[in-house]
C-alpha cells in the first residue's frame, strides 16, 4: 500500500481527441492503463492506483472521451472500438510498446475490444466485474446512474446526498468524496457531472447492439476478471452472471477469477481487489 502517493495530472493529445489522464507511480515503469465505465471518471481508481503504483507499475487512470476532463468529440465517435484506438494512442503517447490494462465495467469491454484489434501489446488484463452481458434486472442500476448526467443541482452536498440515498455506494469512504469532487462542474443554477450525457448514451446503445462473447477468443495474455460477489441491490442481479462466471474459465483459458465481496461500484475500493491485483502483476 502506498496511500500517500502522489498523482501527476496531464492531458494527452490523441489523434481522435484530448484525453485527461492521472499517473501514479514511476513515468519509468511499466504501463498499466486503468479504463473506467459507462458514465464513470478516472477518480474511481484513485484506490487502485495508490495501491500498485510505484517504481516496479505506472498506473495511467484515463477519462474515455466525453467524460470528466476530457474532450467531447462529435456524434459517432463513441464505440468500445474508437475507445480502444485511444487505447492504443494513449500508450504511444506514453511511450509504450507493451502495456496491461485494468478496465472496470465498460471500461473492460474496451479492453477485450483492444484486443481483438492487438492482442501483442497487451501483458496482462484485469477485467474489474465485466466478461459477458449483465443480468437483466441490472439494468435498473445502469439507468438511475446514467441518468444523473446533464442534471443541475443545486449544490455539490445536495448532488452526493442523493447518490448516497440510493444506496449503491455502501460503505461510503473518502474516495467516493473525491470522485464526485472530480466529477462535478460548477454552472448556473449549480453544479451537474462534466461527462457528456450524448456520449455516454451513444455508448450505451453500442453496447446493447454489440457483445463481448465474440470478443473472448483474443484473450490470450493472462487475465484476472475479479467478480462482485454481491447484487448491485438486492434483487438488481450482478454484472457478472452466474453463468458466465463458469463459462468464462472454460472459454478463456488464460483466466483466472477473483470474488470479491463488494458490488459494481464498490469493488474498486475494496482491499480483497488491490489484494488480488497485486498479485496478478507480482507486486511484492
């Protein structure tokens, strides 16, 4: 653990746009790229990243475009493969031939996408409770989280009260306070989240008309797909389904699975996860 670690902000100029990253760790070091999901900004790994970055990991958190600080490019641009183009661009960028990804959710639809364009580049892949479709009753979780963005609130605390009353995020810590630090821009009337609600729903509606099931067999480095063993709520159902958390092994050989007890949205600080990530790329 390396709570006090501190994170260097920059933007990198990719050829289909801006994007904002956060680095902890060594510029040195070998690159893992964290992706975040749907509606999600790179602050939800701000736990991981303390945790693994350092001299042996550069842990490269990045907003995908049309969210937090980084550019909102044009309709049609969106997509798990634009997404992972940027993938590739932001390692060039970095300076990297081979690189590992962490993507959680969406984010680790991209990362499978990135390999079915490059399997070469990629060392290892952490899938942080994303392999194939979610149960249907998750879908509830998905919308009432989608559907915060482009709302004007009338104040930060009033924002966060509401999120806290859905109960999703349990327990609440100070990266959760962060998060929605980061997330939020100040406007009239308010405050409202800097992701872009038009690019996060043409995302959206790619991934209803695409799946990663196809995207299995270009999985051929080391992967670890850590599992919220817990339902989004009680009766919403889990990201992973429970089928899936059997086929995925027998399909993807290479895999390796972790349980941890958190939901979609909590697992990303929980200690079992940094635990089992450390583990996965030989971190002492």
């Amino acid at each position: 653990m390396n709570a006090s670690l501190h994170a260097d902000d920059f933007d990198l100029e990719l050829p289909a746009g801006r994007i904002h990253a956060r680095r902890f760790g060594s510029s040195s070091a070998p690159l893992v790229l964290c992706l975040p999901g749907l509606s999600a900004n790179l602050a939800g790994f701000d736990f991981i990243g303390e945790h693994i970055g350092g001299a042996q990991v550069q842990a490269v958190a990045v907003d995908l475009r049309g969210r937090g600080m980084s550019e909102v490019t044009g309709s049609g641009t969106y997509g798990w493969v634009s997404h992972a183009r940027d993938v590739f661009a932001a390692a060039d960028a970095l300076g990297a031939d081979r690189f590992s990804i962490v993507g959680q959710s969406m984010g680790g639809a991209v990362a499978m996408q990135a390999a079915a364009l490059d399997a070469s580049r990629i060392e290892r892949m952490v899938l942080v409770d994303i392999c194939g479709a979610p149960d249907p009753a998750s879908a509830t979780a998905i919308a009432a989280s989608v559907s915060r963005l482009g709302q004007v609130t009338p104040s930060a605390e009033l924002y966060v009260q509401a999120l806290k009353g859905l109960g999703l995020i349990d327990p609440w810590s100070e990266y959760w306070d962060r998060y929605f630090a980061y997330e939020l821009e100040r406007v009239e009337g308010g405050v409202r989240s800097r992701s872009n609600r038009e690019a996060v729903l043409e995302d959206a509606a790619y991934g209803e008309s695409h799946t990663t099931y196809e995207l299995w067999p270009s999985l051929t480095m080391p992967v670890l797909l850590l599992r919220a063993r817990r339902e989004i709520l009680p009766g919403m159902g889990h990201i992973v389904s429970d089928a899936d958390l059997h086929r995925f092994p027998i399909e993807v050989p290479s895999a390796s699975i972790v349980e941890v007890d958190a939901n979609h949205y909590t697992i990303n600080t929980a200690d079992a996860s940094v635990a089992a990530i450390r583990r996965f790329f030989g971190l002492a």
